[in-house]
C-alpha cells in the first residue's frame, strides 16, 4: 500500500466515524443533552459542541476567542483553547450542533478526496500544523477521537454499540501503540519484565522491558510474560482513552498481580 493509499484509508475511515457519531447524536432525546459523560465538566452537549468545533477548524472556520474563567478541567494552553470552542457553542441547539459537524466535515471530506494528501510527514493545516502535527497524524487522531467521543455520549446515555467498525478497530490498535510507554515508564515495571496485554479482536500485544528502563515490543525470544491482561475492546478503550477505572473481574489477570494492577492503573494515554 502506498503513502497515499494509507492516508486515504485513513480519510475514509475518519468519514465513517463521523457518519456514525452524528446519526446517534440524532437520537439524543431533548433531556439527555446535559447528561454527564466520563469527561470532567463535559455533558453530552460539550462533547457534540468539542467535535464541532475541531471540525470547523479543520474546514477553514475561525476559532472565536471567549471568556471560560476559571475551569479546573480545562488544563494547559490546548486544554483552554479547545474549552473555548464548547464554551463558545453552549447556546446552540442540538439540531444546530448537528448541522455544523455535518456541514464541516462535508467541506473538508470534499476537498479530500479532490486534492488527496500524499505526504504524510507534511504539516497539518491551520493551527494543528502550529502545534506541530503533521498530516498523517492529523489523519490517525481525528477518527480516534470521533469515534471515542462517540462511546463517550453512547456510555452516558446507555447506548452500546459501534463496537465493531472500522473506526472502533482503528482506535484500539493506535492506542495499543502506546503499551511500551505505559508499561516501562508508567507502571515503572522493572528491566526484563514481559508484559502481555490480549485485547478481543486484535493481535496481542506484548511489551518488554530493556536494560534502559525502555519498553519494546516484544516475541516469543523475550520468554513468558510475568502479567497477561485480557480484556475486550470496550474496557481496553475506556482505559486506555482515560475516561474510568477498571471494574473489578472485567480484565482477566494472570500472573504477577501487583504488576498488572500497576499497569491498568497507567493505562490512560488520552487527555
């Protein structure tokens, strides 16, 4: 497969995630739209209206500047900056909400696919080219975080489902990249240790841990992990994408289970 392939199989599968997430935002009932979700200070509606307005963004719409306060949720310069665009949106209708993910992501997904990004190392544009995003990770992030946004209104609003797309296999297996990080310098797990994480639906994944304190993927020459985690892909998001604990029994531990809790502990990536 090509760059440009790759990148295009991307495009599609970003499209897919917002067709999904707004066909169940059309099903919010009216009285649902303040329903909490697992993100801190985010209801349904700040969810809808944080989509909204990276979408308009990435379509060419300026970011309007307001006033937030003081909101301990929203952390650090691109923690305030998105918390402008939710904050920006708060007395928009659902239906309007809707209308303008649609009505961006329409523009942007034209210009896609009638100028094709061929370079992936380019830089992304607008303000995420400023922050130092190029296109291909610009093009990997935007159907993760639709998509987890979508889990996110769906866990809220007890509506589970979408667990199986394109979309949802994308997410867990960028976020799976991640396990070296999280087990050698989150978990701390000691030089030598073997970890093992089977997440249902995907290739296991596991990490070991170098003489530097450094995680690397791991074989079959690295000998039997000391953890196996085993999890399905729904609580492997969750924790991963930091939005709750682990209930007790939902991941299987086999082996060392000081180690294991360590790394559940440490497995959220996402801000």
């Amino acid at each position: 497969m090509t760059e440009q392939e790759r990148l295009a199989a991307l495009v599609a599968v970003w499209w897919e995630a917002v067709d999904s997430f707004t066909r169940v935002l059309e099903h919010v009932a009216v009285d649902q739209w303040r329903t909490p979700t697992d993100l801190p200070g985010w209801d349904v509606h700040a969810v809808a209206a944080h989509t909204a307005h990276l979408e308009a963004l990435l379509a060419g719409r300026d970011h309007e500047e307001v006033e937030i306060g003081q909101v301990p949720h929203a952390r650090g310069v691109m923690g305030r900056f998105t918390e402008q665009g939710v904050v920006a949106r708060r007395t928009m209708t659902p239906d309007a909400l809707i209308s303008e993910i649609r009505e961006s992501t329409t523009a942007r997904h034209t210009r896609l696919l009638a100028d094709p990004p061929t370079d992936p190392s380019a830089p992304a544009p607008g303000v995420f080219g400023a922050l130092g995003w190029t296109t291909g990770l610009l093009l990997r992030n935007r159907p993760l975080d639709v998509w987890m946004h979508e889990q996110d209104v769906r866990r809220a609003l007890g509506m589970p489902g979408n667990l199986d797309s394109a979309p949802a296999v994308h997410s867990a297996d960028y976020l799976m990249e991640s396990l070296p990080y999280v087990v050698a310098k989150r978990a701390q797990a000691p030089a030598g240790s073997v970890v093992r994480v089977e997440v249902a639906g995907h290739e296991p994944a596991t990490v070991v841990v170098g003489d530097d304190g450094r995680g690397r993927p791991g074989t079959a020459e690295d000998g039997e992990p000391a953890v196996t985690l085993a999890m399905d892909r729904e609580t492997f998001v969750v924790l991963a994408g930091g939005r709750r604990p682990v209930e007790p029994g939902v991941v299987a531990v086999e082996g060392d289970a000081a180690l294991g809790e360590r790394v559940l502990a440490s497995m959220g990536v996402t801000p």
